[in-house]
C-alpha cells in the first residue's frame, strides 16, 4: 500500500496516510476539521544508481544459449574455410 502525504490547505497540518489505491482521498483535516485537506506531490521513495542494474544481476556462467562459437580465419587460398564449412568459401 502507497503512502500519501497530505496538507490542509486551511491550518497548514501535514500528514502522512496509509491507503490502498482504490481508497477515495481523504477531505477533511484531522486538526482543524476543514475541508481542505489535499493529497500532495510527492518524490518517489526509491532511486536507481549506478550503470544499470541488467550489467551486474543475474550473471553466472554462460548457458548453452548464449555460448559462441569461433569462426576459423579464412587463409589465401581459401581451403581453411572451405574446410571447415564457411559459407564465405562457397562465394569465392
């Protein structure tokens, strides 16, 4: 449940509420009894740091997914490639 801050517009009496987000908002103020009680803006209460938080969680090893492979380095001739099966071979 969020917590909202709220002010009264007519005594200047702040307070911090627990209600769920379906509650309708709170009207009247709890010291002075008006009507002006109002729901204020607010900063979040949470901050993200740093470079990113996907660079640094979930690392582990590498899974069988997102292994890579090496390519050979193809020679002059072409027959390392031709070899091993590298399409670029079939081309030349």
């Amino acid at each position: 449940m969020p917590i909202y801050a709220y002010k009264c517009g007519a005594c200047g009496h702040a307070k911090d509420v627990l209600q769920k987000m379906s509650d309708a908002p709170l009207t009247d103020c709890p010291a002075c009894g008006g009507a002006a009680f109002s729901k204020q803006l607010t900063a979040p209460g949470f901050q993200l740091k740093g470079s990113g938080w996907y660079a640094t969680d979930f690392k582990g090893g590498a899974s069988s997914s997102t292994s890579t492979a090496t390519a050979p380095a193809c020679d002059a001739d072409g027959s390392a490639c031709a070899a091993a099966g590298c399409p670029a071979a079939a081309e030349a």
